[in-house]
C-alpha cells in the first residue's frame, strides 16, 4: 500500500482540505487488534457475554478504530511528511462486526510559525452515525 | 489472557488506585499495527528512509502506543466492566523498536452520578521520558 501515500507539504495544505475514506470492520481485525493491544476484553471477544450486556453482540475496540486515524494521518492528509503530535477521541456509538465505517479528516488551522495543522476527524457508519470523532494536531515535518 | 483480567465494580474504585505493566516493543508489533490500520508511513516502516530523519531510525505509530490504554482499561482499571468514554493523547517523544515502555494508569477522579471515572494515563521508556499522556474517561457497567 505503500504506493497511495500522499506527499504533501506545508503550503499544499489548505483549510477545509477533506480526506475520507472508508473501511468493513472484520471479526479477523477484532482478533488482531486484541493480540496487538492486549485487550481481550469480553465485550469485544466474547459473543455469549456481549449477548448478555445492552449492545446484545460484540462491539469494536474504540481503539482500534482510532487506528485509522493514524492512516488518514499518516498516508493521506498530509501523508508521508506527518508527525502526530495529538488526538483527542470521544467514543459516541458502537461499532459491530461488518459495519461499513468511513474515516473523515478536514483542515480546521494550520499555523504559519510551527507548521503544525489542526484536523477535525470523525468516523461514521453507514447510518450516518457518528461512532468517533476528535480533533488532530499534525507537524509537518521537513 | 482471559485469566488476568480485573472485575472491579464503581464502588471498588479509589481515587489514587494505580496500574501499570510493560510491554518490549518489536519489529512485529509496527508490521502487525502497519497491516491492521493500513498506516506504511516510511517514518514507521522504512528503516532507510527514517535514518534520513532528526530520529535516526525507524519510530513506533503514535496509535500502536496506544493501543496498550486500551488494555489499561479494558484489562485492569477497571477491567471488565470498561466502557471506554474518551481519551486523549499527546505524543511527546519517539518510541524506538526494544524500547521497554511501562503503561501507567492513575484514577484520579470519579462521579458518583454517571458512574464515569477519569485516569491520568502515561506511557514512558526506561530513561523516564514521556512518550505519551493523556487523560481517559471510563463508564463502569452495571
């Protein structure tokens, strides 16, 4: 994939610029999100404990969609030249197996004198409801 | 890794009650975090091109890092009963692949209303350096 990555620098960067993309969350995703993390977590890996709570199924790791921020970041907006700096994540809705999810980034500031850009994120399904959203802070580095 | 998780009810949570584990961070677990959220940022994966950078060598995703407050929360404070509210993350210094980093979970407040409690949550290396804080937000389920 290392292809799709986008190349931007700073003054390519303008506000209201938007990236979206979109994703199917896969039982095989929960598993390697949790191998990954650590976080085994009945309620994302236990299909008779989560019938039993109010989401009535597994729901995703709040976490692991946040992972897909770090691609919006990191590949597309601005891509190669990115340097996280900061996220904030409010988790609103669950996330289930097979979702269609769509990750969005749009630039709210950039800073002239730090090269820093501020990004709006926000992660729907496919009713339009909003599972994540935050905000990021991006350097651009050199 | 079932066995080691932590039932703890609202009424069991202290203000001041503390968790931390550590975690060596591998080759594998940016390849494994790389291929889960589809972030191939060179900066990540490519050792020729970050050894082009201030870094010197590859760095660890942001996101990979905090992946491990997933487990903070969802394993041991408070466990089970998690239900992940917020988190915020300020990336403060590089994590390099065999950094030993230690994930560090505080309370420090908790609402008797909402049944939400707050964590400071830190991630440093062995020199003590900061690589990640933040604050979490954590609903306890009935």
């Amino acid at each position: 994939m290392n292809d799709e990555i986008t190349v931007l620098d700073f003054s390519q960067i303008k506000i209201g610029m938007e990236k979206k993309f979109r994703i199917v969350v896969t039982e095989y995703m929960l598993e390697s999100f949790a191998n990954l993390s650590g976080d085994y977590n009945p309620l994302h890996m236990n299909e008779n404990y989560a019938t039993n709570t109010s989401f009535r199924k597994r729901i995703c790791h709040g976490m692991l969609l946040s992972s897909f921020l770090s691609r919006l970041v990191g590949m597309y907006l601005p891509g190669q030249n990115a340097l996280y700096i900061s996220q904030s994540l409010k988790f609103h809705s669950p996330c289930f197996v097979n979702d269609k999810i769509t990750i969005i980034g749009k630039v709210v500031s950039k800073s002239e004198s730090t090269h820093i850009i501020t990004l709006k994120t926000i992660i729907v399904n496919e009713s339009g409801n909003c599972l994540v959203d935050g905000e990021a802070k991006v350097l651009l580095r050199e």
